[in-house]
C-alpha cells in the first residue's frame, strides 16, 4: 500500500511539474559512478526550450561518499575543474564528481569573490555581499558539510569587531562600499588596492598583523596590529590597504569609534561567524539562494537582467535530511539555450531540492566525472565558451570506498574491425575494476584465454592469439581472477570484387 501511495505521489508531482514547473522529461540516461553516487544525462524541455543537464546524484548516508572544496594555493591561480579533480585523487581518495564553484574575480585581484572556509578557519574573506538585490550575493549564503558530515546549504552572518584601549566596537561590514554611520574592514581581498571611498569619512590604516586575516585566522581568533597611517575627512585619495595588514573606514557618527586613535597604537580585530556555521568542515560562500524549503525562492531581484539571461548554470542542492545532494549543471550551446536563474531554480524544486545555491555559470560551468574505467574525473558537460574556463574553486564529490577484489573487466581485441580469413587479433584485458567501480592494477600473468569450440571452426588459438581461417562466428572467454567475460569474433569472407 505504502509503495502504491509512493508512486501515486510521484505521478502527481511529476504531472505538476510539466503543467505548472514546465519541465518536460524527454531523454535520460543514468549510470552509477559507484555505489552511492549516479550520473544522469538527460536533454529535457523547460519554458518551451531545449536543455541539455547533467546531474550528480551523491547519497552522503553512505560512509564512503563526502563532498569537499578544492582550491589553490595561492587562491589567484587557477585550473580547469578535471585538473583540479586529478590533482586531488589519490589511493582511496578518488574525486568521482566536480563542478566550478565560487564566482571570482576574473580581473583585478583575481580571487574568490566570497568568504571561503575549512576547518573553522578562513580561507579567503573575500567581500561581505552585494549592497544592492540585483547582484548574486545580496544576501550571504553559502553551501557547506558540517561535522557530523550533512550538507548545509543557509544564510550566514559574520561578526567582525575590532578593541582598542580595551572598548569592543562592531564593524557594520567588510570589504564592499561603505554607507552614511557606517564603519567598514577592508582587507587585501578586496578586489582593489584602495578602499574606494569618498572624502567624507575617516581611515585608519593598520599593519603587520600577528597572522593574515584573509587566510589563517580561525572564526572567533584575536590578531593585534599596529596604526601607521590615518586618512582624515576631506583627503581626496582614499586609503591604500596593506597586504599583512587591514583599513578601518568610518563615516558620520561611526567615526566617533576611531577618532582617538593614534599612530603607533595597538589594535585588534576579531571576525566571527553565527553558530549554525561555526564547526562547519568546509562552507563555501556563492548566491543567490535559488532554492528554500522545497520552494523557487530566489534571493535576488529576478527582473534583472543577470536574473533573466538565458545562460549556462552550475547549482548544488540539498533534500531536507542533508544526506542527498544534486550537483547540477545546464548547458548554452548551439540549440541547448541555457536558463534564467527562475526556470533554473523550479528545475531543481522538480528534483527534489529542499535548499539550492547558485555557483559561477556562463563559461565556468563545467562538470567532470569519473566514468568506470577510468582514474580520474573527465569533462561531461559542453561548456559554453567551446573549452573549459580555469576556474578559481571546485567542489568535488569524493570517494573513500576500501579497493576490493576485481569485480569487473573490459576487454578489447587488438584488431578492432571485423577479421577476415589470414587476419590475427590478441585479446587484451584494458581495466579491471573493482565492486565500488575502483581502477585496479592489471597483472598480465593473470590473464587465461579460454577458446570455446565454436572457435575451432573458424579458426585456431595461438597462445592468447587468434588466427582467422574461414568464415563464421565463435567466442573465447577471457578469465581474471574470478571474473569471466565472453569475447564474441566474427570472421567473414574476403572480398572477391576486384578493384
């Protein structure tokens, strides 16, 4: 009865999609990549628009299934998301599944844009967010694994202050313009060398402090500097920001907090984030929220036109129970349009999404994948700029399965075309993979041809070669360990047209 209901509920959900959503299922194809973990290619129609989509299905109630971020250091180079994936995959450690995350600063200081963490600590501060609605990151957001191992995908709130002469004092924000009777960090990871600011407020200047703010101070952490520099109301030219140092920019009453303060003096800064993120193993900042409690719920004006430009999309979503996760990409391509963030966020609802986030798209998008067979993840998709854009972040799906025995193995004749009487072919053994889809070394030595007699009438074996005599059809079966594969050959006769 329960299974009957099951379906029932599915029916209903997939007809209001296609009515309501205008989502049309048209072609799918799925593999499993390992257990825990499905590919599904499948060109589908939304809002009257062909689409083409790859989804990485990831069940993280398996033990050997995680999620991780992968970045470079330094943050301002970049790579390709298969190098990224190729560079993480080691023995029992295999990245199955990646796609680009973080938008970045193509130009200037060519970081990510946004706060990056691991471990509690910061990885790139990166700005707070957009001021205006219209821009990706208005509201904080980001996706992330908590320490039990569960998929996060929520708002977050940093709390930064700074102490001077032992009074604590809130910082409105970091690294993005600063407002009337606001008091503003800016930090080297903000995308300019200046803060920007007009002459109508108050800097000051702080370096060599006790670690780098932007990329090794943990959540709730404490690091001193000193004053070496102020830039009063009415200078011109706004305030140059350290590279081991930050910039405090205040404004109208803010400016108070500041006013006293004094070359040479010590100051300390502390940045914390709220508690749902605090012991996060990794959060990675990006927007907009596509996706909320199971509803299209965009965080950003969807009038404009970053919101309403039919493009390529990369997203990641998250089932109410943090243990299933979509890693989702859209392809623009030649009859593949792409999607407005809109069509993009229903099309994850009729996934199933419970909490979506928007990553970098447009010729960032990428997927790469780990097919059976191969050790590292290939690209998948087709990006849209006719080749894969380096890219600053990846997150990446990780198998830890154990290697176990082989399970399975591919095996090719040497001449790969159809044999004619005289024609030779060996019989090769390309991969032997294991029961969790693991490469596993292959020993010739373990290698058994076993000739069926079918093959006597068209042939003769010799060693693991067989030799073509006359027309007609057999099999060899090739053994490894425990696992057998039957081989069919095919001889036909040759040719009496004369050329």
């Amino acid at each position: 009865m329960r299974r009957y209901r099951n379906v029932c509920i599915l029916f209903l959900l997939l007809t209001f999609t296609t009515l309501f959503v205008g989502v049309n299922y048209s072609y799918a194809k799925t593999a499993m990549l390992t257990p825990g973990a499905q590919i599904r290619y499948e060109t589908t129609t939304v809002a009257k628009k062909k689409q083409a989509v790859h989804v990485l299905n990831l069940n993280l109630a398996n033990p050997n299934i995680t999620i991780e971020m992968g970045y470079n250091d330094p943050l301002n180079t970049w790579k390709n998301v298969p190098a990224f994936a190729k560079a993480n995959t080691y023995d029992q450690h295999h990245v199955i599944g990646a796609v680009n995350a973080s938008l970045f600063h193509m130009r200037d200081s060519k970081l990510p844009m946004y706060l990056l963490a691991q471990n509690k600590q910061i990885i790139n501060l990166g700005s707070e967010r957009e001021v205006e609605d219209t821009g990706f990151m208005s509201v904080p957001a980001a996706f992330g694994m908590d320490e039990s191992g569960e998929a996060i995908i929520d708002r977050y709130s940093i709390q930064a202050s700074f102490t001077y002469q032992g009074n604590t004092y809130p910082l409105s924000g970091f690294n993005r313009p600063r407002g009337e009777d606001e008091s503003v960090l800016f930090t080297s990871s903000f995308r300019y060398p200046n803060t920007r600011t007009n002459s109508t407020g108050y800097e000051v200047i702080a370096e060599n402090t006790s670690k780098d703010i932007n990329k090794s101070i943990g959540f709730s952490e404490s690091v001193t500097a000193r004053i070496v520099g102020i830039r009063s109301y009415g200078e011109k030219s706004s305030a140059l920001i350290p590279k081991d140092g930050f910039v405090i920019s205040t404004q109208g009453m803010a400016v108070d907090q500041v006013r006293n303060m004094k070359i040479g003096d010590e100051i300390a800064l502390t940045i914390d984030i709220d508690e749902k993120w605090q012991n996060a193993k990794f959060m990675l900042a990006s927007g907009p929220l596509l996706v909320q409690e199971g509803k299209a719920n965009l965080t950003i004006d969807t009038s404009t036109a970053k919101a309403k430009t039919r493009r390529a999309r990369t997203a990641i979503t998250v089932d109410d129970t943090g243990t299933r996760v979509y890693m989702v990409t859209v392809d623009n391509t030649k009859g593949n349009p792409g999607m407005t963030l809109k069509e993009f966020a229903n099309y994850l609802v009729s996934l199933g999404a419970y909490q979506a986030i928007n990553l970098d798209g447009g010729g960032s998008t990428t997927m790469a994948i780990r097919n059976p067979g191969s050790r590292y993840a290939g690209l998948i998709n087709s990006p849209s700029d006719g080749r894969m854009r380096p890219v600053s972040t990846v997150l990446q799906a990780i198998s830890t399965a154990p290697y176990g025995p082989p399970a399975k193995i591919t095996v090719k004749k040497t001449k790969a075309s159809t044999l004619k009487p005289g024609d030779s072919t060996d019989f090769v053994v390309t991969s032997v993979l294991d029961s969790y889809n693991n490469l596993l070394p292959i020993y010739k030595t373990g290698v058994k041809i076993v000739p069926d007699p079918s093959i006597n009438q068209i042939g003769k074996m010799s060693g693991n070669k067989f030799i073509a005599t006359q027309p007609g059809t057999g099999f060899v079966t090739v053994n490894y360990a425990s696992v057998s594969v039957k081989v069919p050959v095919t001889v036909e006769a040759k040719s009496t047209k004369k050329k």
